[in-house]
C-alpha cells in the first residue's frame, strides 16, 4: 500500500495531469476494511445530480480502478456517484496469497460491505474481464440491491458451468482452439517469477494492436509462456504513458495474487462456491447491458452473447469494432451508448 501512495500514484498525477489523460482524482480514494477484516482500495465520488444513482465499476486482469479512466471522466461530468474498486489482489487493495480468498461469494460480499458502509442504495454495476464474472454473481447473490448490470467485452457466466477441463474441450470443438489454455499456465508454481520477468512482452501481447495473435500466442497450452520467455514483443493500442502506469501498478501490487483469479477457474473452487447460489438466482430479473467486442478472439461476441439471451429477459446489447479494451478503445462510443441505456433503460 505504501509503496503505491508514495510512487505509483505521483506517477500517475505527473504523467495524466500533463498530457490530459484523464485522470482519477487521487484525494477521491478511500480505504475500507471490509467485515472479512481486509482492506479494500476504492475510488468514491458522490452523485452531482441527486436524481442520478453510483455506478460500481468492475475491473480485471491485469489491472486496477485506472482502468476505468476514460468512464469516471465522463460520468462524473454526467452527474453520476461513482465506486470504483481496486479488487481483490491488485492497487491498493488487499492482496492475499490464498487462492480461496478469491471465490465469488466472497468478493461479492466484500463489494456489498461497500455499498453499505457509504450508504449507497441505488447503484448499477458494470464489469469487464473478471469483473465481469463478478458482476455476474452480484446478481446471483445480491441482485436486490442494483438497479441494473453492464458487461464489458466478457459476458456472463452462468454459476452452474463445466469444469476448466469440459470448458477448454468446448472451445477446442466450438472456435476450433482453446480459448483458456492459457488459465493452466497462470496455474502453475513458477508463472509468477516468468510474468514478473516478462512484464513487458505480457502487457504487449494484452493491448496489442493486432488482437489476432491472441490465437497463436496467448490462448493455446503454453503459448503464453512461450512469447514470454522469448521476449516477444508487438504494438499497443494504449499510449506509452498509459502503458507506463499500468505496468507500475501491476508490478507494485506483485504478480502472484492476481494469477488466483485463474488458479480458482482453473481448479475446482470456483465452480464448488457456485454450488451455493439456488438456481432460480442463475436469471437476471433488472436490465441488462452488454458491450461486445467484435475483436476478441477469447471473450468471443456470439459465444458471450448466447448466455444474455437465455437468462437475460430484459437484454441489449452493442457491438464495438474493437479488441478486449472496449471501454479504453471505443471510449467514446461505449460511454454514449451507456449513457442512453441508463437514461432510457433504467432511471
């Protein structure tokens, strides 16, 4: 936490408060314990308009609340409350070692411990990557307090999935590979010394201008750890100072706590935890938002969008002409067409 106030955020301030990229407001941030006794990292602004409810912003991997830049700009300009967490083993949000730690019942009610200590009673929430899949279960779990839920590029994930071995077997029959071989590799002992060793070929192969090579090099079983060790590099899409930030905070909050978000996909504990959820929880019953991103060639649109249509009565959804960073991408786009869902859909 200290080493993030004292550099990374400086940073930050220096490099988005020159070149007018947007940046959040560093005094905006606060800290909670939550009641499982950790801490949580979480930017907090209040509505401008009281007739506007607080958008909760998921983010995922490998990532932190800057991801969200380019929305907390432009709906705090709309008059929106905003929450906008660290998540669990990233930023300056706890960072624990225990893959359990990561299970979604958990985390869903970290999230909720949040919205109750600030008193918050009318939110949306909006996920993208993992926080999608969080997203999700907050529905599952909690779907009374939220007026209404978005997905970002990742879609839902429904709780009574198949196992990481059924998953990859469908990827394999449906698309032709496997879209989460990569998940074994985030598994393994020494992923965390060869990510950290390797950040810069990791983030160049995540925000490449050609999202296509994610087919070659990132998804099959051991792609990724083969363009890592090789040292492969490729063109972003993100701007070098941008790309400076978020690599300072992923490496400022270390590699390992944030490989658990694949270690409990990957093993059975994430599917064990969704046992808990009753099924008649699996249907949305608020609106629902999706963001498709057309060229992403692991959260594939149409295999994400088949889930909305079979548990999402009040569903719609836009597609981007981009890869996996949809909302930094497509920034302008995705946010007008956010803004005219929740103003046509859900206030």
């Amino acid at each position: 936490m200290s080493l993030l106030r004292t550099f990374v955020v400086p940073l930050l301030v220096l490099i988005c408060g020159v070149l007018a990229i947007p940046n959040p407001d560093p005094s905006l941030y606060k800290d909670f314990n939550v009641s499982r006794g950790i801490n949580y990292h979480y930017y907090f602004s209040s509505p401008q308009d009281g007739a506007k409810p607080y958008l909760l912003f998921l983010h995922g991997y490998p990532s932190s609340s800057y991801d969200w830049r380019y929305q907390i700009e432009f709906f705090s300009n709309q008059g929106y409350g905003l929450i906008v967490p660290d998540m669990l083993g990233y930023g300056g949000t706890a960072r624990p070692i225990e893959t359990e730690a990561y299970k979604s019942s958990l985390i869903t009610k970290d999230l909720v411990d949040i919205l109750d200590h600030e008193g918050v009673e009318s939110v949306v929430a909006i996920g993208h990557d993992w926080g999608a899949k969080i997203n999700g279960r907050l529905a599952n779990y909690f779907e009374d307090r939220f007026l209404a839920f978005a997905f970002f590029a990742v879609g839902y994930w429904p709780p009574s999935g198949p196992t990481y071995a059924e998953l990859s077997n469908q990827s394999l029959q449906t698309v032709g590979y496997d879209q989460w071989g990569y998940w074994a590799f985030f598994s393994q002992d020494d992923a965390p010394q060869i990510v950290s060793d390797n950040v810069d070929s990791l983030f160049s192969l995540l925000y490449a201008t050609d999202p296509r090579l994610v087919i070659p090099h990132w998804c099959p079983v051991g792609a990724l750890q083969a363009w890592l060790e090789s040292h492969s590099t490729t063109e972003i899409i993100i701007s070098p100072e941008e790309y400076n930030v978020s690599k300072s905070v992923f490496l400022a909050s270390g590699v390992a706590p944030s490989l658990n978000w694949y270690k409990i996909m990957a093993s059975d504990i994430d599917r064990l935890d969704n046992q808990g959820i009753p099924e008649s929880n699996a249907t949305f019953n608020k609106p629902v938002f999706f963001a498709g991103a057309s060229r992403d060639y692991i959260s594939i649109v149409a295999l994400m969008r088949a889930a909305f249509f079979q548990y999402a009565p009040d569903f719609i959804f836009q597609d981007y002409d981009s890869g996996h960073w949809v909302m930094i991408e497509r920034a302008d786009e995705v946010n007008k067409d956010l803004l005219g869902w929740l103003e046509g859909s859900v206030l």
